[in-house]
C-alpha cells in the first residue's frame, strides 16, 4: 500500500500535481506564528555608524547613504513588509532624482537646510517634520544648506519585492524642475481645493506635514484619555481621504504620558517604532526591551506587547505600521490581554 501511494505520488509529480496530503500534514496553526523576530536598535550605534559612512561612503558609490534597521530574522527588511533606514545627506550633496513602485515616507532627525523634491514640488524640511513620497513619484535631494541632515527613510520595499511588482526608473533629468510655487499642495489640499484638481483616489500626492502643526495637535489631545494600547496617537492622515497615510502604511506619533503604562494586546499588522523623545521600556513576548531616544525597534504581527514611560518627561515616538495593508484584504484581527 504504502508502495502504491508513493508511486501514485511520483506519477503526480511528474504530471506537475502535487497531493494536498503530502503538503499539509498533521494540525496546521491555529493562529498566526510569525517567521520573524522582534529586534532593537541603538540609536547611539547607528548615529556612530552613520558618522562613518558619511566618511567612507560617498553618493558616487552608493545611491542614497543608508543604512538600513536590519531584522537579522528576515534578511532584507525591518519587518516583512516595511523597512526602516537612516540616511545622511552632506552640505553639498544632491541625492539624484528616481522613481519607484515602493511607497515611501521621511522623519526628519537631524538639521534644517535641506530640499526634499517631490512631484515638482519642493519641500524645506527641518526636525521633526514628516514627508510622504508615495509610490511611483519622482524624488531627489538637495542639502545647500551649511549642515548635513539626516532622517529616517520608511518604504515598503520588502512588500514590493514579495510581490514582484517593482518598477525603477532613474530620472533622466537627474534632477527634477522646481515646477509648483512653495507651499502649493499645503494650501491646495486643506479646506479649500480647486475644483478642477482630479485626486488620485488610491495615491495621496506627496505632502509634508511640519513639526510644529504635530507639536501643537499632540498639546490639544494630551489630555485626553488617548488609546489605552499606544496612549496619545496622532496618525498622518492621506490628505485627500483622511485615510491611512499611504495605501500599505500608517505612520504615526505616539505619546507616552509622564509614567504612563499601557495595556497589552497584539494584532496582525507589525510595527517599527523608533523613539524621537524621552525613555521607556516595551515588553514584546516575554522580553523587555529599554530604549532612549534614538532607538529603533520592532513589534511582529501577533506578538503580546506594552509600552510604559520611565520618566516624568513625556516620550515620544514615531511608529509605522503595515496595519492599512492588513485591513484592506481583511486580516486585521487585534486581540486585548487581560492584564
Ligand atoms: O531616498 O530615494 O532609504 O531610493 C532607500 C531607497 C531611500 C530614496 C532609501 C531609496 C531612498
């Protein structure tokens, strides 16, 4: 018998079938089990290691100075569909113009002076500020200002690849035309919209959000009850739909009130925090992670986790997550702790 059913077995297999019992053996997983692994970062490795490749590696060997949050579970990739990068970009520097399939987004960390060129449009960005390059845009950069800058670069690279569906056009041009007046889609894209202006229903246009428009929204809501998983949560909303800020991320600011505990739950999208201000600890699993600011680190689908506030200052965070991603094909699924 059991020489017959691998003869069988052989005879599908060079007809390209393959039986569903050779596969499927045995119980299968009863809830999701992810293939990757929490991990941190520490900002003051990176920062040093940034440092260094601001001295050995120049824009002529690499085409964007990045170094990538490198999930060693995963192998190319923060989570398994979002990564997290740092950039650096010298006085002087012009980050040559491209296009691309993967959505992408920009915290700024450090320095003031540098243009972010999106669309024709040219963005002054500084600390804190927040810019979206969503997917199949032209982007270059250009610091003519006397400082290096330097910021978080957030894509969904690792989703694209999945899929396979990448496109990568380098700009003939080099460098995109300034083609927009200063401010155009700030005051385009507010209360008042021409009429004529046809938006993309899927792709917000690339925006920036300033610092000090989410400094002031997080003193309006500080003293609300806020989220009782993530406490105070401003999300960076598509300016066209009020949605997720691009269709595979939501990108976020978190505020942990003075000693503020949260609860623990877990849900089906993952998420990669990196800490702006302040100091904390987050338990994921069974582990405790203490970070400062500076530090990145990243939560898998499913893992139990919780955030507390060691200090009397508040923290703060920026968070990404594939969480639009996981509602748009139904998966999203969040599950609460009992604490
Ligand atoms: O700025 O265009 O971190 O193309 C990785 C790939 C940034 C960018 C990254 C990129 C860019």
């Amino acid at each position: 018998m059991a020489d017959a059913l691998k003869a069988f077995e052989a005879e599908l297999e060079s007809k390209n079938f393959k039986g569903y019992w050779q596969n499927v053996q045995g119980d299968v997983d009863r809830e999701p089990v992810p293939s990757f692994e929490p991990c941190h970062w520490k900002g003051k490795d990176l920062f040093a290691a940034m440092e260094k490749a601001g001295d050995v590696v120049g824009l002529d060997v690499s085409f964007r100075r990045v170094i990538q949050m490198w999930n060693p579970s995963l192998k190319n990739g923060t989570s398994r569909t979002l990564v997290l990068n740092l950039q650096l970009l010298k006085p002087g520097e012009d980050a040559l113009s491209h296009r691309h399939m993967a959505g992408a987004i920009r915290f700024i960390l450090k320095g003031h002076g540098t243009r972010l060129i999106v669309e024709g449009e040219s963005f002054e960005i500084g600390e804190g500020d927040f810019v979206t390059t969503p997917s199949w845009t032209w982007h270059d950069h250009e610091n003519h200002g006397g400082q290096a800058m330097m910021w978080l670069d957030g894509l969904d690279s690792p989703l694209v690849r999945l899929l396979e569906t990448d496109f990568h056009e380098p700009d003939p041009r080099k460098k995109q035309p300034v083609t927009k007046p200063e401010g155009y889609t700030l005051a385009t894209m507010g209360a008042l919209r021409p009429s004529w202006v046809r938006q993309n229903s899927i792709q917000p246009p690339a925006f920036c959000y300033k610092w000090e428009d989410t400094e002031k929204a997080l003193s309006k809501v500080g003293e609300q009850p806020g989220d009782p998983y993530d406490g105070i949560v401003l999300e960076y909303a598509n300016p066209v739909t009020g949605g997720p800020t691009l269709p595979t991320m939501s990108c976020q600011i978190h505020m942990l009130r003075s000693n503020e505990k949260t609860k623990t739950h877990r849900h089906t999208s993952s998420t990669i925090y990196h800490v702006w201000k302040g100091s904390g600890v987050t338990t994921i699993g069974d582990k405790r992670y203490e970070w400062e600011k500076g530090d990145s680190f990243v939560v898998p689908l499913w893992y139990h986790h919780r955030h507390e506030n060691t200090s009397k200052d508040p923290a703060v965070l920026f968070v990404m997550s594939d969480k639009p991603l996981m509602a748009a094909i139904g998966h999203y699924r969040e599950d609460a702790k009992a604490d």
